[in-house]
C-alpha cells in the first residue's frame, strides 16, 4: 500500500474541509524547500512526449490542478513537484471574502465525487497577487477570476478588471469564472451581454492570454453563444467544464441531496461530451481544457482524444492522491504508444470527424 492508501482512511474521517486544510498545511510546510526536489523526483515523469504547447506556453505535460484545490496561490511550487504540468489557482475575487457558512464540501465516497458550495472564500486580490509576484514556480500558473460577492451584477466588469490588475500579471494566464453556482446570480454573466462587457474590459487591461470557464448546465444554444463571444475577442482559450447544480439518477452516497457544485466520476462523461461540443466549433489555435472527472489516463484520454489540450482535476487528487498526476501522465504516455501516437499532442481530437 501507499502512504496515502495508508493515511486516507484517516483523512476522510475528517470533515472534508478540515481534510483539505490539513493535506493544503503539510504542502505549504514542503514549500520552497529541499522536500520539493525529494517529491519531483517521485512523481514527475520527465519526457519530451508528453510536453504540450499551449495559450503561447510550453507546459511540461498535459496534466493540472484546477481552481478551487489552491485557492489563495499558496502551493502552486508543491503541486508542481507532485508532477503536476500547471497549476490554476483562484477563484479570485477583488474582496477578501469568508465564503458560504460551513459545512460546505461534502464527498459522496460510494460515488467517487465532491459537492461544494464554498462560495469564493479566498485572501482577495491585492493579498493573491502580491504572493504569486514572490512565487518561484517550475510550471505554469493560471488565476481563475471571479466576482466579489457584494458586487452588483451591472459592476461586474470592473470587479473582474481590478482582480487582474492586481494578480493577472503574475500568472500564464486568466480564467473568467462566470460558472460557478455558488455565487447568487453569477451564472447570469454567461449571457451574451454581460459576458462580452467582462471580456472587453479585460481585453482593454491587457489579458492575454484569456480563457472563458464553461458551465456544464449550460444548452447547446447558450454555449454556442459564448463560443461566439470567444471568437469575436479572440479569446485564446475555454474551459470545459465547472461542476454541475445536475444530480444524476445514479448517484448513491447520502450527502448527494446537499446544494452545490457537483464534481467528480459521476460528471466525467458529460464533460468529456462538452470538450468534444467545443472542440468541434472553435480553431485549432483555441486551446481547450477538459476538466470534470479525471481520476485515470483513460479519463484524460477520453478527453485529448476529443479535443483537449490540457486537462484538469481536483477531485481526483482527493481520492487517488499524490501520486495521481504520475500515474495519469504514466499511463498517458502508454495510451498513445498503443495508439500509435509519437507524442501526447499528436493524440488531441483525434475522435473528432
């Protein structure tokens, strides 16, 4: 057994919010210290086959840490030497922000997922953007952007640019969150309107690269909307997707009548269906990110294979552990020897008509 096989019984007899602040302290405590080199070399997998080009950066391998595990830009360096190829960190909004009362992370353990309802608890910007500028990380970093909670909807633009103003700088790249479900009304902001005054005011403070976070509620109709809004700005990236307010039939664990944001296994198939949705209508010149359900290489194939990029999880690091992103990268680079694919990228929609 491993040492998280061990050690995980221990955790998920926590609160699952407690759990995370314990695992987010031990990477925090390894931080800029000799345990990095000590933990890349155990779960970086160094190959060339698995190096991407993407949004004007070359990330190391195809595999990241989505917004919400680090949310305050304090263990991008660790996540790094867990052998992850990016880290995106965020949501960031303008204000310091508690977030929603606890409890507010919940697992369903019988079906391998997370609901949350955190709400953008996070340092707020200025405090975000000051760490990540002292940051010394290997891979890229990502800033996911989202609107304070006080903010009218009206004020969003604004609310968005002074986050990027203040953090934007210091990352690879900015995500715009207008996806989560945990914030009243900010899914509001996907409509064309609202999202095009959000993406100009960006655009008009300098953010690029820029991606845009879908929903995976969202109609076929409303994403192809805002894939018209990624096109009129030329925006150089999507994401695909956030969790789901959805609760499929299937579902078992008792906590899956709590509200939230549902992620994990449970979700894989439908978002895989949206990379493949996006994939299909945007240039080759538009990175995608499949994010939603990614525990195994076969999860991450499913998704390069339908058009992502890069992919992304959290939820999986949460059941499957450290070793994760090694075992996924592992099994990425076998997926493609059998396949007949020289390297990872060769692999990117190759399912697609």
């Amino acid at each position: 057994m491993t040492l998280y096989e061990w050690t995980k019984p221990l955790l998920f007899s926590l609160p699952a919010e407690t759990a995370h602040q314990a695992v987010h302290t031990v990477l925090r405590g390894v931080g800029e210290t000799p345990i990095e080199d000590v933990l890349a070399a155990r779960y970086a997998v160094p190959d060339d086959r698995l190096e991407t080009e993407a949004l004007d950066t070359v990330f190391p391998n195809p595999v990241g840490v989505a917004a919400g595990f680090d949310k305050n830009g304090e263990i991008p360096g660790p996540l790094a030497s867990l052998g992850f190829g990016f880290v995106e960190i965020g949501g960031v909004t303008a204000d310091r922000q508690a977030g929603n009362p606890r409890p507010r992370l919940f697992r369903l353990v019988d079906d391998e997922a997370l609901i949350n309802r955190m709400g953008f608890n996070n340092d707020g910007a200025d405090a975000i953007g000051a760490r990540l500028a002292r940051a010394e990380v290997p891979v890229p970093v990502g800033v996911n952007l989202g609107k304070s909670k006080r903010t009218p909807l009206a004020d969003a633009p604004a609310d968005y640019q002074y986050s990027y103003e203040r953090v934007g700088a210091a990352g690879d790249f900015s995500v715009v969150n207008v996806s989560s479900p945990n914030t009243p009304g900010l899914r509001e902001l996907q409509q064309g309107d609202a999202l095009r005054r959000i993406v100009g005011e960006l655009r008009e403070a300098g953010a690029s690269p820029l991606l845009i976070k879908l929903s995976p509620d969202l109609t076929e109709a409303a994403t192809e909307e805002v894939l018209e809004i990624v096109a009129e700005f030329d925006i150089e990236g999507v994401i695909a997707t956030n969790t789901t307010t959805a609760r499929p039939d299937s579902l078992r664990s008792h906590n899956r009548v709590e509200t939230g944001g549902l992620s994990g296994k449970p979700i894989e198939a439908h978002a895989t269906e949206r990379v493949r949705f996006v994939a299909e209508r945007v240039p080759e010149s538009v990175a995608v990110i499949g994010v939603g359900g990614v525990f195994t290489a076969a999860d991450a194939y499913r998704k390069i294979r339908a058009g992502a990029d890069l992919v992304q999880l959290y939820t999986g690091l949460v059941y499957r552990g450290p070793g994760v992103a090694r075992e996924i990268n592992r099994g990425l680079l076998a997926l493609c020897e059998r396949d007949g694919f020289d390297t990872v990228p060769e692999a990117v929609g190759a399912d697609l008509d």
